[in-house]
C-alpha cells in the first residue's frame, strides 16, 4: 500500500471488504463491527461481517476467511483478542497476498504507528471512533473517493520506499451518535447471544485507570430514536439487551426517559443491562425500579475501593455510604439483580485495605461479587502513573497487574484463590445459605474465602475441575479441618441449597436418612396431590419443607419454599 492513487476499473464494484470480530465467547456479539456496516451507506453491499471466537481452530478461520475471498479485511482488537489476531493475520497473508489488513479498536489506536512497525502484515489503522472513518476508506477502495488515503482522517497507513515511512493522519473529530444507524435488522443471527446497544459515548468521571476517561465529550443518542430501536428488541423478545453505555444514568433525565418505557412497553421476557454509578440515583428513579417486573433490569456498580484515599488518586467521585444506602434499598425491593465490583491493584490499596473493601462490599449481599484485578491500558492515565506507583504489569495483554508499592505478586496471588473461590461458591448463587453458614465460624467473610482457598490449595483442587455435588463435598472436607463447625447442621443447610436449584435424582452421602418418614410423607403427597416433581425433606431439626419447582423466584431461579411442619405434624402424625 503507498499513499499513491489507486486504479480503478469498473470490477471494483465487485470489489469485497471483511469486517472480522474475534469475541471472547460464542454468546458475545460485536457491535462496533454491525456499526460500521450500518454507517458504509451505498457501499454497504459489498461489506460482509464475520465473528469468531478466540476459542476457535485458527484453520477453521482461515478457511472460512480464504473462501471469503476478500479484498479488504479489517480486524476490530480488545486486549482479549489482539494476540489472536496478531497470530492469525501473517497466515491470512500468506493465502490472500492481494489483499489489504487494517485493525482498529481500543487495543490498536493508541499507538497505531507501533503497532504496525512491529506487524507486518496490517496496511493500516483505524483509530479511534471508525463509524465515518470506514465509510471513507471503503469510498477510496470501492471508487477511489478519496483518492488519496491522506485524505481520511482518523487513520494510520504504511508510506511504502518514502519518508515517513508511516503516515498518520491524527484522530478524527468525534461524531454526532444520533448519525449512526440502527445496527440490528434481522436478528436471527443472534439467536442466543447478548445483544449490545449504546445509547450515549463518553464517560463524565475521570477514572484513571479507564480509556473512557479520555473521551470527554459525553454524547446521547436522540430520545426518540432509542425508544424506535428499544422497542424493535422489544417486540422481537430478545433475552437480553445490554447497555453498552459508561455510565448509564449520568443524566438523569436520559436514564429515567428510558426507564419509563422499558418499564411501560414490558414484555414479561426482555432483560435489560445497565452500568451505573448508583449514588447518581434519585428518589425518582428508584421509585421507579421498584415497580418493576423482577428481571426487568439489572444493574452493574463499580465500587473498586472503599478505601477514601485509592478513590481520590484515582480521580473517581464515589459517596461509599450514599452508594450503601442505595445499594441496601434495591436489594430491598427484590425485584433487580445488582453486580458489584471490586479492582485489586489499585494505588493506596495493600492487602488489608482491600480486605476491609471486600468486607465493606460483601454486606450489602449483591447477586454477582466481581473481583477484578487492575489492567493497565495504553492511553491511560495509570500507565503514565506506574514509574510513581511502582506498578509492575504483563507486558502483553490483558496487561494485569503484578505488583505495586502497597501490594506484592505473592499477595495477588493470595487474593486470586479469594477471588476463584468468591466465582466458584458466591456469584454461582447455588451456596447461598451454606455460605452464611460458615461465614459465622470466622472473623468475616474475606477470612473465610481465603481459608477456603489455602483449603484448595493444599488438597491440589484448584487445577481440577470439579461437579456442583463435589463442590458441596469439598466443603463438608473443609469444615471438617474446623472442629467447631457442627457438620450435621451444616450438611443440612447443604441440603437445602441443593434441592432449591433441583429434585436430585440421587441424595448426597452427607443427606440425613428419609426412611422413617416416608410413610407419613407419602400419606400427605396423596392427600394433599403434590406432584412428583415436587420435593418434600424433613430436615434433622424436625423442620418440614416443600420444594416447589414449578413456581421459582425469577432472580435467583431457587424454588419456591413452604414450610409444612405444623401441618404434617397436626393432621399426619408427628415425624
């Protein structure tokens, strides 16, 4: 490629461009990708969309690629998936010598002329915002408008035998979102995968740890068009939508326009995803969420720290005790599923903060408990700050944090088993009241993970991967180390989480022997018609439960619990 006219004949109308995506998961779709298609206009025909996934056969891809037949291919990178790319690109190459590579995304447009020193194999990159930037550079491949690839902004080229040998054109003003057409017509495609929407770009914190801070200019898509294109997913009972939005509810009046019709236009299946700052939530707002279907929503709140000091140096606005009391309220309602999340590695936060963070967290019972851990991105403020934190990080990505002035590799190690155990036992939601059990058997929750992981550790468990049933038996193991912990109550508080999710078809070695009740329990089934799909358990406290599968709480999916002790006793005969 030189920066150089192209010819141009009459066959460059049959002329192909490739958008790739390479998600991390098959149940992920690429929106910026469906974005750049939907903004080529006239050229629209002759671009075709393909997504992988990282998990794939790389021959698989460049099969599907070569049959193709592309002329142009243009990769979209994320720090998930630009090794991928970077392996797959040389041997497309090889296939497909004719045809030009261009990259874009996050993880390639802050230092695009190294990226393309170091890959020899990409023509160019697109940097930053690429929805107008596309629609130029397949004008100037399909008819030579623009001619000259200088011409474009927003994108860096090789300058092939001239002097610079890159040419970089600088980074293209930012767009009206309102311009950009709805990605989505026909959505068969995406039959179960998450469907990706933005309704606004541009974040109004300044976090320095996230590339949003840099965008400055926080634009909303109109009003009017959200509502046509909430109703589309609407009306095609799409699972789930999710906001792609930096933080959802930074004006108030957007978030509470679209979370009066999301509520009003319910159609009893749709769940709509949103990240917020949930001490931005007004009295308005959440008297309005609690009205709504439960599943309607669900909200995700970065929390990072609670330590005062961690949220200052990193520029982030965060009223810890006003989100508490927000948080404790819509858990109140019992109605929305709430995903919190902390970061480790942080500046200011040692061992001991963040435990005093995951404590602070974890009392306020959010559904998902993410514990993430700081990645140091091009372009942001943190990598400019690493020399100052002593922030040692991986040189590829995700670029994860090794160690910092308050916390060493060995303590992130130390709070990698704390996370895998939170990921395994809490956010799977199947151990919820076996967990409060044991949680009372030491000094706080954060305690217990870690005991539970130096547990795993020991046994060599952590490499294996292990049955839901084999999870609650690792439990009983490690409650037997601990010879305060009553294991008959415990195996009995086990029992009722396993039968919550499902009708076991086969009881746990640790369950209590039914045999003397059977006959009683028999007697009130055929009285009282309970189904066999049903489950009924006299637990060793003398407490009688039915299970009813049938009618099962919509955000936990746990069935639904009624307690028959007094009656079975009183009219069947004690048990």
């Amino acid at each position: 490629m030189t920066d150089a006219c192209f010819s141009r004949d009459e066959e460059n109308i049959n002329l192909k461009i490739l958008l790739a995506a390479c998600n991390a998961k098959y149940i992920h779709s690429n929106l910026a990708v469906y974005n750049l298609k939907s903004c080529a206009g006239k050229y629209s025909p002759q671009v075709v969309i393909k997504e992988y996934t990282i998990n794939q056969i790389r021959d698989e891809i460049l099969k599907d690629i070569y049959l193709e037949q592309p002329d142009v291919i243009c990769f979209s990178c994320y720090i998930w998936n630009v090794s991928f790319v970077k392996e797959l690109v040389p041997d497309l190459k090889k296939i497909l010598p004719d045809a030009d590579f261009w990259a874009g995304g996050p993880e390639v447009s802050y230092d695009a002329e190294k990226f393309l020193r170091s890959n020899p194999a990409f023509s160019g990159v697109m940097v930053g915002e690429g929805e107008e930037t596309f629609q130029e550079l397949a004008g100037h491949y399909i008819e030579g408008k623009p001619e000259n690839l200088k011409e474009i902004r927003g994108v860096a080229f090789r300058n092939e035998d001239k002097v610079p040998d890159i040419v970089h054109t600088g980074w293209r003003e930012l767009m009206d979102l309102s311009k950009v057409p709805f990605a989505y017509q026909d959505l068969k495609e995406f039959k179960n995968r998450i469907i990706y929407y933005e309704s606004s770009r541009g974040c109004p914190f300044s976090c320095s740890y996230c590339l949003s801070s840099i965008d400055k200019k926080l634009r909303f898509r109109d009003i009017e068009l959200v509502k046509k294109e909430l109703q589309f997913f609407i009306d095609n009972k799409v699972p789930q939508v999710k906001f792609v939005d930096r933080t959802f509810n930074c004006k108030h009046d957007h978030a509470m326009t679209i979370w009066r019709y999301i509520t009003e236009h319910d159609n009893g299946v749709t769940n709509f995803h949103f990240e917020i700052s949930a001490d931005l939530l007004r009295e308005e707002e959440l008297a309005l969420m609690k009205t709504m279907r439960p599943g309607l929503i669900q909200l995700e709140i970065g929390v990072q720290s609670t330590n005062p000091q961690t949220i200052r140096a990193i520029r982030r606005t965060m009223d810890f005790q006003k989100l508490k009391g927000i948080v404790d309220q819509i858990h109140s309602f019992g109605n929305i599923h709430q995903h919190l999340d902390l970061i480790a590695g942080l500046p200011y936060e040692g061992y001991e903060s963040f435990h005093k963070s995951f404590c602070d967290v974890y009392a306020l019972h959010p559904e998902q408990f993410q514990l993430g851990f700081l990645k140091v991105l091009k372009g942001s403020h943190m990598m400019e700050m690493t020399e100052e934190y002593k922030i040692l990080y991986k040189d590829r990505e995700p670029y994860e944090v090794l160690s910092t002035a308050w916390l060493t590799y060995g303590e992130i190690l130390r709070l990698k088993m704390v996370e895998s155990m939170v990921e395994v036992y809490y956010n799977s939601g199947q151990f919820k009241n076996t967990l409060v059990f044991l949680e009372g058997y030491f000094e706080d929750p954060f305690r217990m993970y870690e005991a539970l992981g130096r547990f795993y550790e020991k046994r060599g468990y952590s490499e294996i991967s292990h049955s839901r049933m084999r999870r609650y038996e690792i439990l009983m193991e490690f409650a037997g180390e601990h010879g305060e912990i009553p294991l008959e109550k415990l195996s009995d508080v086990m029992l009722l989480d396993l039968y919550l999710r499902e009708n076991l078809k086969s009881r746990p070695a640790f369950a209590s022997d039914q045999k003397p009740y059977e006959r009683t329990i028999w007697t009130y089934r055929k009285e009282k018609k309970i189904p066999k799909t049903a489950h009924i358990e006299v637990f060793r406290d003398g407490k009688i439960t039915l299970f009813d599968y049938t009618d099962r709480d919509p955000l936990t999916n746990n069935a639904r619990l009624t307690d028959i002790t007094d009656e079975v006793n009183k009219n069947y005969g004690n048990v």
